[in-house]
C-alpha cells in the first residue's frame, strides 16, 4: 500500500531557510520531528485539515 504524500514549501523555524519537504497526509491530526535540511535543527510538523477541505500544515521549535 501506498501512502499519499504531499509537497509543501515551508520556512525553518530556527535559521529561517525556506524548503521543500513531503508530508503524509495520512497522518492528519498528528504531529512528528523532521530536522530541518539546512541547520539540522529538529522541527515538529503539524499536519491537519482546514474546513475548505485544505492541507494545514504549522511548524514550530521541537520544545516550544
């Protein structure tokens, strides 16, 4: 089985730096750690559904 992925642009919340990174929208409601690509930083990634039927993604600090 196959997950459905997304591309989303999103900015680091530590360096700033803008980047490219697929998010599974099966994990809707939840939320997991990816490090950011630039400076390694660990960014939690929350992915859930808007009432237009939209993908939402938020990012913040691990810890914040």
């Amino acid at each position: 089985m196959t997950h459905p992925l997304e591309f989303i642009t999103t900015q680091c919340p530590h360096c700033g730096e803008t980047f490219e990174t697929r998010v599974d929208i099966l994990e809707l409601g939840d939320s997991y750690v990816e490090d950011c690509p630039t400076c390694c930083s660990p960014i939690e990634f929350h992915i859930q559904e808007t009432m237009d039927g939209e993908l939402e993604v938020t990012v913040r600090r691990e810890n914040d």
